[in-house]
C-alpha cells in the first residue's frame, strides 16, 4: 500500500466529521448504489464532505484495504466506517442515521 495515499486517507477521515466515498458526486452519482446513500444522507440535513473514487484511482485502490470493507460507497462519520450503501439505507429507515450524524458536523463544545 501506498503509504502516501493512506496517510491522504487517514487525513480525510479525521477532518471532515462526515465523508462519504462514493461513485460520482453527491450532484450526479455514477452508481446507483452511491445515489440511495446520498439520498439518505440529504434526507438527514447535515453538511458532508465526499471523495469521488472514480477520479481518485489510487483512493480506489486503497480504501478497501484501509477499511476492510470491500465496496463502494463507504460512509465513516466521526472517523469510523459505518458502512456502504445497504448498512446505511437500513439505518435511515430506522431513524438511527439520522441520529448518527446529527450534529456530527458541529464542533464539541470544550470544558472549561
């Protein structure tokens, strides 16, 4: 594995509360499996980052060996993988994805 490429990844996973790596952008998504899963995160009304694997071969490549998580899309929210496509249409019709990642784009607050 590249070594760049996986320090590329763990950077985008700890700096963006939500990411989702998808097939295409949230915009116009290249599979339909990446469209339910931006669906669902819409849904939600939190802001998310993406990663187009399609452009990013090397992410492509990668991701799955870093996740041990073989498909696409791969949604992490807090710097943990929740899961693809079916994990995360199965949360959202029970409500918990939304809670999930309900405030999850918000700053902690800092005790004092």
């Amino acid at each position: 594995m590249s070594e760049a490429v996986l320090d590329s990844i763990r950077e985008q996973v700890t700096s963006n509360p939500i990411i989702l790596y998808m097939k295409g952008s949230p915009q116009a998504p290249q599979c339909g499996f990446s469209a339910r899963t931006v669906q669902a995160l819409m849904a939600c009304g939190e802001r998310f980052a993406y990663v187009d694997i399609l452009s990013n071969p090397e992410i492509r490549a990668i991701l799955p060996q870093y996740s041990d998580w073989p498909t696409f899309p791969q949604l992490y929210v807090g710097g943990e993988l929740v899961g693809g496509c079916d994990i995360i249409s199965e949360m959202f019709e029970a409500g918990e994805l939304q809670e999930l990642i309900k405030g999850a784009g918000e700053p902690e607050a800092t005790a004092e």
